[in-house]
C-alpha cells in the first residue's frame, strides 16, 4: 500500500514540505530531552506530547523509526551560558548528594510523568554523561577542520571564522551582528573568548567542579552543545531525518548544532527541523529559570496556589493536542477545564459507540470522517482540527442514541475503527478513571446500575415516591439520567 503523503514545517526553510526519508521504510528522529535536576513541568509535557504523536503517526504510516531522545545530565550551565555553575552539579551541591544521585532521582520522576501522559518511550534514551569519548571526538574534528581554537584548557567555538564560510544564523534568522551586539551585553568571565560569540566547546573545570573527565586539552567537561550533535551522529549516522525540540532550542542550541555538524563533517547533519511553541502563563514563557513553572506532579494533585482543580494526565495531554504544535498555548484554568469537558465528551460518544443497535441504512454522514482525520494528520500534525472531526462525529453518534437518526452496521464498525484509531493509537489518548483504579470505576458503574434496576423495579410497581427518590438522589450527587424507550442511560457530571 502506498503511504500517505505527510507534509511538516521545516523550521530551516520556514514552510511546509513533503516529508521524504533519506532511506526509504525508515525513520531516524532525534529530540532534545530533558536537563534533569528538577521535576518534568508543563512546559516540558508540550515536546513530549509532540513528538510522541510524530512517532505514533510515522509509525501507523508503516516507517520503522528509530527515536533518540537525550537526557542531559552534564555541560548545561546556569542560564544556557558558557560560564556559571552545571545546573546538576549546583543541585547536588545545595542538596549535599552526588550529582547522578539529583540525576538519577529526577529521571526516574520524568518517566513517570511521561508514563502517566502515556507518551511513548523512545527507541535509545542516551545520557550526555555516557558520551563523553564522541564528544571529544566531534571536537577534534572540529578543531582539525579550523573552526576551533584553544584558550587556557578550554576549547571554543570560532564563530566568525564559521560564518565567513558557511551562515552562522540561518536557523534562527539572525545575523552574526545582531548576534555580537547581544553578546557585548555580557561579557563578564569570557576573558578566554577571541569573541563574545563564540561558544564552548569543552571547558576546563575548575577545582571546585564536580563532574569533570581527562581529555586532551584539561580535566573538564563538554559543552551544552555538544552532546546533541555527538550523540545524533552515533545513532542515526552523519544525515538522519528529524531533529526536534522546543522553540526555545533554535537558538543557541540548534543554531550551534548545525555549526557544529558543518564544521566536523562539511554539511548538516539534519534533513527537517521541528520545533514545537510555548507554553506561557499571562504571555511569559513557563520555565525552571523564570520560576513560573507548575510541575506535572503538581496538576495531577493541584497542590499550586495556581490551580483550582486538579487535572488528570489526560487532561493534560489533551489541552496540549487541541492547539496546534506550533502555536503558543496560554495556562488558565478555563482552558483545562474546557479541554477536560471536551475529552470527556469524546469518552462519551465512544462509548455510546457500544450502546448503539444499527439500522438498516444511516441518515448520519460520517463516511469522510476517516479521511478527514488523515488528511489533518498529513498536514503538519494539525491534531486540532482531528479533533473537531471526532467532535462533530461525537453530535452525530449522540443523535442516532436520542433516536433523532440512523446509522447502518458498516458506517458503525468504520466509526468505531476511526475513533479507536485516532483517538488512542494517533492521539494517544485513554480512558482514566478519577481515582486511576479501573477496577473501582467498574464496581462504581455496576453500583449506580443496580440502583437504576430497584428504580425500573419500583416503577414497574408503580411505587412512584421510590422511583422518584432514587432519581433526585443521583441527580444531586451529579448524575445525568435519561429514560428512553429502550431503556435508561447515565452519566456522571464531573
């Protein structure tokens, strides 16, 4: 079967393109994970949900895909700059533990919230730690190739050098001036630099640094930049499909990996850049540096002064799916309690699906809707407009249960197909319990059945005052009940 023609934003050429792997059947897909000292947030639910629905959808297509997804556990220092403290080391510092103790600790807690999220988990998960010996070699290839100098132990980057002979900026659509003008800005502790510009590519630590490795330049460590570019090459070789990550990385990280692929090797490393948007509260973007952040840990429970409720991890994902990737998503509580309602909705009209007796022919029209919902898929990911597919099927299922319409015993079967696809293979979507005890929830159902069943008794006794209380008494506690002439149906209001 011929695949589906899947057109992505390519961040490089700043439009939509043909999606064409470089071998044919197969997918090399890699994507910035996280600096593990701190619990995962929001913002870093938004890269994981995204690129979780590529890997799903590229897989659906048929591609076998191999997805890399990195943790950063060294190099990355305070403020995304090449002086100050690692980030890890300063955790482990002020908690008194060893730095892959903070690490360790940290990553154990993101793949539980990604777990929770139901985001997959990648092919190879690498740890920049672990690929010290490819790091010091991208640096001597680079360094033999020119575009890198030596300076008291440490090894930078010469931008200027780079941009003379290829586009120091071509990612992010800066130029190199605009680059420097910033860069003179801050200029304290860079006394090493032949410019301001230009970035680490290993340091030498100080006494006090923890975490340092022999190399042939000093005892030291890689550069933030480093790891990405040298970990990519090792697993996906010299050219690869996809990079992904957060809008934040395309500059300087991305914007440096490309430098960094071109001056090792000749050309980038990366066919199509994809870059998700924000997540901001009040416009400002949500981050561990700005001290905005709610953890995930933090929605599941609602232990934030921020928050109202709290919010389920599919709730999560699906606030997260109903914008596209590429736009920026603001935090309110409205929106998830609007995403909550909207997923419950969904929940509802797939299990509606099961109560529904066919017809013998369908005066609903749902026959495009899988097309419909290929056809957004194929268009850059476009999961909103999936999910205004599924909605608008969802209007049409809950005619055919109030008897207002019809549906014949093939366009159900495609339906259900269609939502089962899409709704939990594509969109990753499932059914949670409030609780998440599936067990309890059944028994709770079968609670609120036998209740209905001693009401049908007591109307069928005419025992009104029974039927009644039972009623109302459901209905307080939050309970829609539906008599129809086939029977009666219920739902629970949250």
């Amino acid at each position: 079967m011929e695949k589906r023609r899947l057109y992505i934003y390519n961040t490089l050429s700043r439009r939509k393109e043909l999606f064409v792997p470089l071998h044919e059947g197969h997918v090399g897909m890699y994507v910035c994970g996280p600096t593990v000292y701190g619990d995962a947030h929001l913002g870093h639910a938004r890269p994981a949900i995204t690129f979780d629905i590529l890997f799903r959808f590229l897989q659906h297509l048929g591609y076998k895909v191999r997805y890399v997804r990195n943790i950063t556990d060294v190099g990355h220092l305070e403020h995304d700059a090449d002086e100050g403290e690692d980030k890890i080391a300063k955790k482990a510092r002020l908690e008194q533990l060893e730095p892959m103790e903070v690490v360790q600790y940290y990553e154990n807690r993101y793949h539980k919230a990604m777990e929770a999220l139901n985001v997959l988990p990648p092919s190879i998960e690498p740890h920049a730690s672990g690929h010290i010996i490819e790091q010091i070699q991208l640096v001597k290839d680079i360094l033999a190739n020119g575009y890198a100098y030596e300076s008291e132990g440490s090894i930078y980057f010469d931008v200027p050098k780079y941009n003379a002979d290829h586009h120091y900026g071509k990612l992010s659509g800066r130029n190199l001036e605009d680059v420097i003008n910033t860069s003179r800005d801050n200029l304290d502790g860079q006394q090493e630099k032949h410019n301001p510009v230009d970035f680490a590519l290993w340091k030498k630590a100080q006494p006090e640094h923890i975490m340092r490795w022999p190399s042939p330049w000093s005892n030291g460590f890689p550069g933030w930049h480093c790891e990405c570019t040298a970990m990519g090459k090792k697993y996906l070789g010299d050219h690869f499909d996809i990079h992904g990550g957060g809008m934040d990385l395309v500059f300087p990280h991305h914007e440096c990996e490309i430098a960094q692929a071109v001056a090792s090797q000749g050309d980038d490393m990366v066919h199509y850049w994809m870059h998700n948007n924000m997540i901001t509260i009040n416009g400002q973007k949500m981050g561990k540096s700005l001290g905005n952040f709610i953890t995930l840990d933090e929605f599941f429970t609602g232990r934030n002064a921020n928050l109202t409720q709290a919010y389920s991890p599919m709730t999560i994902r699906f606030f997260i799916l109903m914008a596209h990737y590429r736009s920026t998503v603001d935090f309110s509580n409205e929106a998830l309690q609007a995403a909550e309602k909207g997923m419950q909705r969904l929940f509802e009209g797939w299990k509606n699906l099961s109560r529904i007796a066919p017809s013998a022919s369908s005066t609903v029209d749902l026959k495009n809707l899988s097309e419909l919902c290929y056809e957004a898929m194929c268009d850059d990911l476009n999961t909103p407009i999936v999910i205004s597919h599924l909605f608008d099927a969802c209007r049409q299922i809950n005619q055919v249960v109030d008897k207002k319409a019809t549906i014949s015993a093939d366009d159900l079967q495609s339906v259900t197909q269609v939502f089962s696809t899409f709704l939990f293979d594509i969109l990753g979507m499932r059914e949670e319990s409030g609780n998440g005890n599936a067990e309890r929830e059944e028994a709770f159902g079968k609670v609120v059945d036998m209740l209905l069943e001693q009401r049908a008794i007591a109307k069928a006794n005419k025992d009104w005052a029974t039927s009644d209380k039972i009623r109302n008494e459901l209905t307080d506690l939050g309970f829609e009940i539906k008599d129809t002439k086939d029977g009666v149906t219920w739902k629970l209001n949250k």
